[in-house]
C-alpha cells in the first residue's frame, strides 16, 4: 500500500500498514501519540 502524504487514512488501514493491532491504533491515537512507525521488540 502506498501512502501519499497528506493522505488521511482510515484506523483499519493504519493498523495494516504498521503491522499492529486495532486498539493499539485506536490507543496511541486516543492519547495523541503519533503512530507513524511500529516500535521494535
């Protein structure tokens, strides 16, 4: 999937591209941390 930037994307589309789950999106945006890379470990 390519991403444009600028792009607004969807909870669902940023948990496939991440490679992380739905809450953990949903968390991360809840507390106003930015998910722009999956943490390692």
């Amino acid at each position: 999937m390519a991403i444009i930037e600028g792009e607004i994307l969807m909870l669902d589309e940023v948990a496939v591209h991440l490679k992380a789950g739905r809450r953990t999106v949903y968390r991360l945006a809840s507390h106003g941390q930015p998910a722009t890379r999956k943490r390692r470990g």
